[in-house]
C-alpha cells in the first residue's frame, strides 16, 4: 500500500497572496535544511494536524497568524487525497477532496468533520473495525485501532528522536503508550484480521455458553424441586380429575412413570370432564348487572323525589285545611248581615236611635261586602282542597309503582348475585386447575430443557465443540512463535541500521520490548534497556534504527500492511550540535556521524526498494548528504536564500 505526502500546503488568511506549497519526491530521502525558527519542526505537526489530531501542535506565532489552512496532499496507489484543516482559532473545518488527480484549489470550504476522516483514514489503511480485547472488557485501550494510534510510528520529532525513556511519538504518555502496545501484535502481524476475528467470536461463543449453563442451572434446580414434590404434582392432578386412568397408588410407578402422567394431565385442558363456563356469561351478568345497578339508582332517586314533594303537599294542604276552616267560623258570625241590612232598609229613620240619618245602614251595607269577601275565598279554598286531595292521590299512587319497580329490580340483582357468586366460585375452581396445569407445563418444559437431547444441550454441545476448533486453529497459528520469530526479525533488522551508526551494545540481542514500548539489549544472560546504556549519540541511532527496522518489516507484509508508508525525522543531527551556526565550524568524528545519519536513510530507501517516502528536517548542510544520489535536497532555509522559511517572504509584506 502506498501512502505518502506528494505536498504540504499553506493558505494565506489574506486571500489574495498565492498559496504556499512544498512538494516531496516520492522514492527517496527528502531533506529541508534550514536555520532555526524557520518553520522546519513545524511541518511534522502540519502533518498530523491534518491528520486528525485532536490538538494542533502547531507553534503559536507567525505561521498560524498568517496561515487560514493548513493542507497535505496524499499519494495513495491510485488515487490522491487533499485534506486541509482551518487554523484553529478560525474553528473547527475541514475540507476533503479525492481523486486521481486533484488540482489545489485557491479557495476552501468546509465539507467534512474530523471524525469522518479518521474514519476513512482507517477504511484507507483497511484498519480492522474489531478490538483486541481477549475477552468481553472493551475498554479503551484495548478498543479497535485508529490511524491516530499507528501515526506514532511515522514521526520522530525534536523531543522523542533522542529520548532515553520514550521511543516512539506519543509513547510520552500513559493513554498512548497502552494504546501504542495493544496495537503492536496487529502492526507486526503476529494478530491478523481472521485472529481477531475468532478471537471477536471466541467471546461471544463464551458469553453463549455461561448463559446456557446459567439457564440449564436453572432449570436443573427447578426440575430437582419438581422431582422432589412429584408425589404432590400426581395426588393434586388427581384431585382436579385430571388423572381419571392412572393408578390411584403410587407406590410401584418411578419417576418417569409419574412425568408420563403427568403429561398426561397437562393435555386435558381440552378434555369434556373439565366442568365449562357458558361463553359469554361473564359479559351478559355484568351487563345485566350494570343496567339494572343504573336502573336502581335512577327509580331510588325518583321516589326519594315523590316522597318529597308528597310531604310538601301534605302540609300544604293541612294548611289550606285549617285556613278554610277559620273562614268558615267568620261566615258563620256574618251569616245575618245580609236580613239586618233588609231591615234597615225599610226604615227611614235609625233603629238604633231613631234619629234621621244613614250611617247605620252604610256600616251594615259595608258590612255586607265583607260577607262577599269571605264567602268567595271559603269557596275557593275549597276548590284548592279538591286539588290538594286529587295531587296527593297521584303522587301516593306514583311512589307505590315505583316502590314495586325498585323492589323488583332489587329482587333481580339478588339473583344475579347469588348467580355471579356461584359462577365467581366456579371460575375459581378453573383458575387453580389451569394455574396447576400451567406451572406443571413450565416444569416439564424445564425437565425436558436440560435432558441429553434437548435443544439446550446440543446448542451447547454445538459452542463447545465450535470453541475447541477456534483454540486449534489459535494453537496452529503458534502465536508465540511467531511472536518470537517476529521478534527475531526486526531484531536483525535493527542490528543492519544499528552498525551503520556504530553505536554501543549492536552485538548483543537486541529486542523490541512491547511490553515497556523501549529496546532490551540482551548479553552474556544480562539485559539493559535503552535508557541504561548512555550517550544522546546512542539514543538517537537506535531511534532511527528501530523506525527504519519497523518500516522494512512492514513493507515486508504487503497487503498486510496497516502503516502509511512515510517517515519524517526532525533534527536527528541534534545530538551533536544543538543549533549549527557555522556548518565548517565541526569537529571531523561529528561530521562522520551526521553523514552516518544519512547513510543509513540511503541505506534504508535501497533495503525497502523507495517503497517508504523519508522526510529529514535538519540544521546541516548539503555536505553531509551528497554522497548519496537518492537523498534530495528539498529546501534551503538560509538568510540568503530568496526561500528563506516556511512562511514566504511576500505573506510579511
């Protein structure tokens, strides 16, 4: 798999300044050399930055004061992929572009999110979606990889290139180095995408069969109790008639005997000798029921209204009764007025006093009108008592037919009642046969679960034997030994590059120790770690020995290969002189050394047939590489030169 930096691309915040680009050959060993604080160290962070990086290292100052995107141009086999990423204080944007051939276009919008490009980072790399965790913790160590994960092994920066305790980038860090050590099995190959995948159903058969032999645990219990009171079960079944043909004792029957019957009973539910409720019955009681409940309540309220409105006219009329009877008295007292005033008339003078006047007749004669009066009302009370008399007739006779009405209806309930209680007692009956018969069908089920044949079992069977296979085929894989050979390997191969460099303890065996993510140097039954054996010299050499060991080793996978298929060291010359003010101002044995750097570049691009892109930031000068036609030299960063840094003159203007 190809998968190598054809540019690194800047855009200027002020639209109209040209783009910045920086373009790298694709076969051989690329060198920026340059002074200090010329943006060199910068381009490993422009790099992963673009790669997703969840923070930007990219130093504060003048590139990200002048840049509005940063962008990398991938070469994969057949295709190429731009992806820029909008300086950070701008937002969070991304652009994506794919193609056979892209032309970098001036201006950018956002059209993808970090996550989605990790994401077809990954599917470009063919990352397994699976994780490396051996059995059911998926934590996040041990979650599925990530082209942030692997992009460790493509850089050497400033601060790790030379670093006694941390030799790969990131590996700095705790979350990183474990991530960085669950990977490395599938990076070497020793784990390869059919091994995690059985391992993947190796959990899930397992997480299968503990809940299978949970379940038939279970149901082993259950059938154990059902074993230990089926002598219960039998006489119960017995005595809800379920039984009619099994032996009444059942001291001769065993076990299987007893569960044959009790199958037996199981299947009556349909049988005739259980007694039946008439369909519907359920529902044409509570109707019944609940109209004539209704009914009841509506004839109770129409009486309680007759019996009111009866005593209201009761006393009413007792009143008009007692009225009339008064009247009658003052009729009585005024019954003569009428002959008194007859006499009166046929005189001229009083009879009281003889004298010539008419007041006695006018007082009689007024009189009289009152008479009238009296006589009218006596009349017409007596016409309301006839009306009082008749309305209490109709309401006594209204109370008494609903009277009957409600004890009619009372007398009904009664029955239906007495009707419901006995079908609610029967029904009780048939609730406790078919809950028995319903708990009896769950414990047959259970016995029948875990017997030699049952569908349990031979699931079971069937994980067991699945979970063997797996095992033989883990056992053929020999991952130990090809863990050891793996070993061995890059062992030798870091031994190449190490007497390139002649550095110290390149006799001895020299191990990749996964575990503690640094070298182990193994001698006369005595190992020392990296950091033990001294010197930046050293650090250095077997930094870029391990990443150069590594990246052939890849190679050497084809399409197993997960890795992108670039290296960029910064500054590996460091060692030996911090900052190089004046490049003829060094000893003779510190020349041979950095030239010794780019031997084993040379050496390196040849071994692996330029299938791996290098990219060399550096103080040094042209000097110690000229010796080898496959090391370009890319840019010169130098005060004299018209390109003098990473960001170009005319973005100062």
């Amino acid at each position: 798999m190809t998968f190598k930096i054809k540019k690194i691309i800047l855009w200027s915040k002020e639209r109209e300044k040209q783009r910045r680009e920086i373009e790298f050959d694709l076969n051989f060993v690329n060198v920026i050399t340059g002074a200090s604080g010329k943006g060199k160290s910068a381009l490993i962070f422009i790099i992963d930055y673009c790669l997703g990086s969840s923070k930007c290292a990219i130093p504060i100052g003048i590139i990200r004061d002048k840049t509005e995107w940063f962008g990398i141009l991938l070469q994969f086999s057949q295709k190429q992929v731009l992806l820029a990423r909008k300086e950070p204080s701008l937002g969070e944007e991304m652009y994506f572009d794919e193609a056979e051939f892209i032309e970098i276009p001036d201006e950018l919008e956002k059209n993808t999110h970090v996550d989605d490009l990790k994401k077809l980072m990954n599917n470009f790399l063919n990352l397994t979606n699976l994780n490396f965790s051996e059995d059911n913790n998926n934590s996040g160590f041990k979650s599925s990889p990530s082209i942030r994960d692997i992009i460790s092994l493509n850089y050497q920066p400033q601060h790790i290139i030379a670093n006694a305790y941390a030799l790969f980038f990131k590996a700095d860090t705790f979350e990183n180095r474990e991530r960085l050590k669950s990977l490395f099995p599938y990076l070497l190959g020793i784990i390869d995408d059919e091994t995690l995948e059985l391992r993947q159903e190796l959990k899930q058969l397992n997480s299968r069969k503990n809940k299978l032999e949970r379940e038939i645990e279970f149901k082993k219990n259950s059938v154990n109790s059902l074993l230990k009171d089926i002598s219960s079960y039998y006489f119960l079944a017995q005595s809800y008639g379920l039984l009619p043909r099994s032996p009444e004792k059942i001291d001769e029957l065993s076990n299987e005997d007893i569960i044959y019957y009790l199958r037996e009973a199981a299947l009556t539910l349909d049988d005739d000798s259980i007694p039946r409720i008439e369909v519907g019955l359920t529902a044409k009681l509570s109707n019944r029921i609940s109209i004539l409940s209704n009914r009841e309540n509506i004839v109770a309220s129409s009486l309680h209204q007759v019996k009111e409105k009866l005593v209201s006219l009761k006393k009413l009329a007792k009143t008009n009764l007692e009225y009339r009877s008064s009247l009658l008295i003052q009729q009585d007292r005024t019954k003569t007025a009428g002959w008194f005033y007859k006499e009166l008339s046929e005189s001229k003078v009083c009879q009281f006093c003889g004298s010539d006047t008419s007041l006695s007749k006018d007082y009689v004669k007024h009189l009289l009108v009152v008479k009238k009066e009296i006589d009218d009302i006596s009349y017409e009370s007596g016409e309301y008592h006839k009306v009082f008399s008749r309305e209490i007739k109709v309401l006594e006779k209204e109370m008494e037919e609903l009277e009957n009405e409600l004890n009619q209806i009372r007398g009904e309930l009664k029955n239906l009642f007495d009707k419901d209680g006995e079908y609610k007692k029967h029904r009780l009956t048939l609730n406790r046969i078919y809950k028995f018969i319903g708990n009896l069908e769950g414990e047959l089920k259970n016995y029948d679960a875990i017997a030699p044949n049952s569908s349990l079992r031979a699931e079971l069977k069937e994980i067991n034997n699945r979970i063997t296979t797996i095992r033989q085929i883990f056992s053929k894989k020999n991952l130990s030994t090809k863990e050891e050979t793996t070993s061995r390997k890059i062992s030798n191969l870091i031994k190449v590059y190490a007497n390139i460099f002649g550095v110290e303890r390149s006799d001895s065996d020299i191990r990749l120790d996964i575990d503690n993510l640094t070298l182990k140097f193994i001698k006369d039954g005595k190992s020392d770690y990296l950091w033990e054996i001294g010197s930046g010299h050293n650090y250095m050499a077997y930094h870029i020995s391990t990443i150069l060991a590594l990246h052939e080793y890849f190679i050497g996978l084809q399409l197993n290969n997960k890795t992108p298929s670039f290296i960029v060291f910064d500054q590996p010359s460091q060692v030996y002189f911090p900052e190089l003010k004046n490049e003829t101002n060094i000893n003779d044995d510190d020349i041979v050394k950095v030239k010794n750097i780019f031997k084993a570049f040379s050496e390196f691009n040849k071994r692996v047939k330029k299938k791996v892109q290098i990219i060399v930031l550096e103080h040094t000068g042209e000097n110690s590489w000229s010796d080898y036609n496959n090391v370009l030299m890319k840019k010169r960063w130098r005060e004299d030169e018209e390109d003098n840094a990473l960001i170009p003159r005319e973005w100062l203007d």
